[in-house]
C-alpha cells in the first residue's frame, strides 16, 4: 500500500467523482481508477462504489477513509517536522464556547511560545459536536463535559465547574446572597440551552432530583446571543462562571447554585495515545499545563482542579 493511492482514494471519495478528483490531482482518469483498483485488491474489499452521478464510499470504504486521513495527516507532519528538524505539524483543538472564553487565548499563546512550528487550529462548538468530530478523527482533542468510554479515547479529568445564577441585578424576584437553591429560583423566568445540550440535561437531571420544574422562559443554543438576552431583561440563566468571561458587566448578578448535582465536569479528551502525533501529544500536555495555571491564579471563575 502506497500513500500515493491513499491520496488518491482520499480525493475521490471527497470529490465522489473519477474525472473530478483525477483533474484535481493532475493525472488522468484511468491511472487513478487503476490505483483505486489496486488498493481494493490489497485490501481484498470494495472501496467505492459507483453510482449513476458518481462514485460513493461503501461502508468498509467510510471505515478505511477516516484512518487513511489521519494517515496522510500524520505523514504530512511527518515531512514538515524532518524539513524544520523540530516538532512541526497540525493540531485540531476543540472547545465549548465558554471554555474558548477563558482558555482559548492563554492556550494559543503557550503554544505559540512553546512550539511556534506547529499549526494551530480551534474548533468552537457544542460538546456533543465536539464529541462527533473526535469520533470522525476531525479533531485531535478537545474540551468535553461527557465522554463515552466505550471510545478508544484517552480521556483525563481536569476541573469542576461550579454553576451560577446569572441574571440582571434589578430582575424582580431575583434571591440575595453568596448562594441560591433550584427551588428558591424555580419561578424566575430562565434562558436555557435546548435539551439536547449537556448543560441543559445537567440542569434538567439536578432539578428533577428535587421534583422541581423549571420555568423556561427561551432557548438558545448560542452562548453570545443567550448573555444578551439575560442582559436585555428577557430572563436569568444558569451557567458556570466562565460564561461570564468575556463580559465584564458589572450590571449582572452572579449566584452559585448550591446543589452539589449542578456542577459539570471538563475532560481533556484526544485520539488514543498510539493515533495521536507528536504534536498532538504536545498540544495536549500544554493544555493541560495551561488550565492548571488558570484555575490555580483565580482566572477560571468557579472552577476547582480534579484531586488527580
């Protein structure tokens, strides 16, 4: 198996067409198709299949795509590393918008210092997109709240975050002090995320354990657009701290909910150890350095670093 017929199957099954990615690669269509063939031979099993608008990957050929991806990936680093004689190559780190807000800068910024050859990219999306993209090897790590175990993933606890009532300081109805209960907020009108985001099915799961129903005023899937609501007046919401990151408004009130079942855990979740690259590996182990540093100087609000 040659990595020149990993290319080309890779562009083919990306493109799902022969003439399209024989033009994109530069040789002619037949040369390709005969390399596909070979490789199909090899592996005793159909690649690709044809269909009357193109070409489409069979299921052994989605499975056999996303390794040789990685593959090429790591070869690609693999070049760039012994071209610059130092750790090089390309890192996908994914993050929930909250967590970007305290973590993301402070990690590019080691990672520039530390390993200025290595290609960063940072991936902001929900934890269950996050999780989706690691499954596909479209990241290499990221910042998860849950994580399957059944998953050939190398998963580390990092912190505990804490989660607060945010809400405007004039909100009628709105509980003074250092700490609020569910039940003493249970009528206040919330702006929470859909149910299927994890935050949602921690709050909904915490309330249900005190037989609470809680007054879901909106949803909003979107971090920024969710602060500007609750700082319009259209509710309070529950977050952690690091929701607040960005904002520096001193016109919301912060109150930590006292129920240890609000809480939600952050996991540093890569590909196993034996898929991840040197960079990778790299990228990881600043990321954790970073966290540590952040909670440990105060600058991840609400957040408490895991005994291990």
């Amino acid at each position: 198996m040659e990595l020149r017929q990993l290319r080309y199957f890779v562009r083919v099954a990306e493109l799902g067409s022969m003439g399209r990615a024989a033009l994109d690669l530069g040789v002619v269509t037949s040369a390709l198709s005969q390399q596909i063939s070979r490789l199909e031979s090899e592996l005793s099993t159909r690649l690709l299949q044809r269909t009357s608008s193109g070409v489409v990957p069979t299921d052994a050929g989605l499975a056999f795509l996303h390794q040789a991806q990685l593959t090429l990936r790591h070869a690609d680093d693999a070049v760039r590393a012994a071209q610059l004689a130092r750790l090089s190559g390309h890192v996908a780190v994914g993050m929930a918008p909250s967590t970007t807000a305290v973590l993301g800068l402070p990690f590019m910024s080691a990672m520039r210092e530390q390993y200025p050859d290595i290609r960063l990219h940072i991936v902001e999306s929900l934890s269950g997109n996050l999780s989706a993209m690691i499954n596909a090897r479209q990241l290499d790590l990221a910042i998860l709240f849950q994580a399957d175990r059944g998953r050939r993933w190398s998963v580390t606890p990092l912190l505990e975050e804490r989660l607060f009532l945010i809400a405007p300081r004039s909100m009628k109805g709105l509980p003074r002090g250092k700490q609020v209960r569910l039940a003493q907020i249970a009528a206040l009108p919330l702006v929470l995320p859909s149910g299927s985001h994890g935050l949602r099915a921690l709050l909904n799961g915490a309330a249900a354990q005190g037989r609470l129903a809680l007054n879901v005023a909106a949803e909003i899937d979107g971090l920024a657009m969710l602060m500007d609501a609750v700082r319009a007046g259209y509710g309070a919401t529950i977050q952690p701290g690091a929701a607040v990151a960005r904002l520096r408004d001193a016109s919301l009130a912060m109150i930590e909910i006292a129920e240890k079942e609000a809480r939600r855990p952050n996991l540093l979740v890569s590909l196993s150890d034996d898929e991840l690259s040197p960079a990778g590996l790299a990228a990881r182990n600043v990321l954790g350095q970073v966290t540590r540093a952040l909670v440990e100087a105060g600058s991840w609000p609400g957040a408490t670093l895991h005994e291990s």
